[in-house]
C-alpha cells in the first residue's frame, strides 16, 4: 500500500486527541477506520496499540532514562564527517528534490559536502530561488552528485561509506549538532542530558536545533521534554511524532 505521508498525518490526527499542547490523550480505535488504521501500520511498521503507547509521555520517559552519550561503542559519528561552511565563500550548491517517509526534501550539497536538507511541499520551480537566498552568490545547479546520493543511501538505511556535511551555523553550535548525530534512530534524549553532554545551557540546544539545516541527518526530532513529552519540532509537532514513530523499537 503506497499512502503519502500527507496522508499519515491526517490519520495520526484522527488517532491522537489534543487534549493538552501536547497531545496525551487517544481517542478508541473505533474513530479510526479499518482502512486508515491498516495503512498507518503499513506505514509505520507496528500496530496501533503500540503506535498509541510511543505517543505518551510513559513511552517518552522510560526511553530518555538511558544516556545514548554514554555507549562509547557508538560508530555513527565515524559515518557522519563534519566541515564547517565559511559564510564568505559561495560555492556551487548542487541540489535535488526527492521523497522520504517523512514527506518532500529539497537536499543540497557542495563539493564539500551535504550543506542543507528540509521540508518542502511548495512548488519545485521555487527551489533555486529557496537557496540561493539561502546561498547567496553561489550558482544553484540541479544534480544529484555523490554526497547527496551518499546522504540519501543513509537516510534509507544502507549507508555506502562515509556521508560529509558541510554546515552552514554558529560553530558554537558544531558541538551540539555533532552530538546529536550520536543519538541512534529508535532513541530519544531530552534537552537536559543533551546539554549536560555539550556543557552547554538548555536554551543554548533550542536555538541550535531551531538553526539545524539538516532535517533527519541530524536528528533533532529525537530530543524531547524530560517530563516525557515529545513537544515541538522546527518542521511540525506532527511530523515529529510520525519521525518517533516510525524510528521507534518496541
């Protein structure tokens, strides 16, 4: 079954009642259709019941109780190689529109390195312009060259190598960009235990995810309130959940 994650959304809002601003409570699944609750576990990978369990604070909780900065074994950063962007050089910015399970990116690249990834659902023709305003100077070329195909094979699951990033920020906030790189798919950490790993205060992590111009590679979306909580998220609260969702081990 091919349903599009616009799709999904719709269904994880027919399932989860927003009781609170951050969506506790659950409606029964008989106010989900048979039809919708097949596709969203097809999507998701797990049944609803535990669909509905990952959404709760309890989930949220228990799974924040285990520091990821702790597993010194933890190979992810030698996958992903951090270089800094120097805002007074323009290089080309080569770039590609593609699909993943959390919706549309625009992905871009220098030679260097993947230097952007967001969310997109606008208009396709507006993409050069999205980044050369972003870019400003550098010429903006449409092709799929091997850091981005190196950074779309990661996302899938089956990295081929080493994925650079070339990343346009503060360098106060490398540190903490690095770190959340450190955080495996199906774990969460809260701000707090991330800010005790960087030395960093907590309203230092907010505005360096608030800045992260690398949706899913690093991971920001896996960072949620010590209470349990999932709350906000740059690209949507509700993308947010699906992302934990769908990462999720049960």
């Amino acid at each position: 079954m091919n349903t599009s994650f616009k799709t999904i959304l719709a269904i994880i809002d027919r399932v989860v009642v927003s009781a609170t601003i951050t969506n506790t409570l659950f409606r029964e699944s008989d106010d989900i259709s048979d039809e919708d609750r097949q596709a969203l576990e097809t999507w998701a990978g797990k049944p609803l019941e535990q669909i509905r369990a990952i959404l709760t604070p309890i989930y949220g909780k228990r799974h924040i109780a285990s520091d990821p900065f702790a597993d010194k074994s933890n190979t992810l950063t030698d996958t992903l190689v951090f270089w800094r962007y120097e805002d007074q050089l323009t290089p080309d910015i080569f770039y590609s529109v593609e699909n993943s399970d959390y919706g549309q990116i625009i992905i871009a690249s220098t030679t260097k390195g993947v230097c952007y990834l967001v969310f997109f659902s606008g208009d396709e023709a507006k993409v050069p312009g999205i980044l050369q305003k972003e870019f400003p100077g550098s010429a903006i070329v449409k092709e799929k060259n091997g850091h981005i195909r190196s950074a779309l094979d990661y996302l899938l699951g089956q990295p081929t190598g080493q994925v650079h990033l070339h990343i346009k920020g503060a360098a106060d906030h490398l540190p903490i960009w690095q770190a959340l790189t450190r955080v495996p798919a199906g774990k969460l950490v809260s701000y707090g235990t991330l800010a005790k790993a960087t030395h960093r205060m907590a309203q230092d992590i907010g505005v360096a995810m608030g800045d992260n111009r690398l949706a899913i590679l690093i991971p920001c979306h896996r960072v949620i309130k010590s209470t349990g909580e999932l709350g906000q998220y740059h690209w949507g609260a509700k993308r947010k959940q699906a992302m934990i969702i769908k990462e999720a081990v049960v």
